[in-house]
C-alpha cells in the first residue's frame, strides 16, 4: 500500500508537501504514511483516492484495477 501512494504521488508529478498541504497535515507525517511508519487514517486514505482518481480498495493492495 505504501510503495502504491508514493507511486502515484510520482506519476502526479506532486512532492511530499504539496500532498501534505492537499490533506492538512505536514510533510512529516505524509512522509510516514509513505514509509508504512504510520498507518494512514480512513479520511486520509479516502482523500488520496479522490486526489488521484481511484479507489481506496486499491490503494490497500485489495485489487489491481486503478
């Protein structure tokens, strides 16, 4: 899950901050949810889905279609 947000993140040409600030939180902690450091809060984890257009099913890891 954690290699898959920082990919897309990637893909989106976006850096750890300006996700960070898309989801009100610091570049620390988005930087621990990439790190699997921290896990990521359900309303988090649906924001990145809305931010890159796909389900929260595949960013857990639960299925390969984007």
């Amino acid at each position: 899950m954690y290699r898959r947000i920082r990919d897309l993140r990637e893909d989106a040409e976006l850096t750890q901050k300006q996700v960070a600030e898309i989801l009100h939180c610091s570049q620390q902690a988005y930087s621990y949810y990439e790190l699997g450091l921290r896990d990521i809060p359900t309303g988090i984890l649906i924001e990145l889905a809305k931010l890159y257009n796909t389900t929260t099913d595949y960013l857990l890891g639960l299925t390969s279609e984007r």
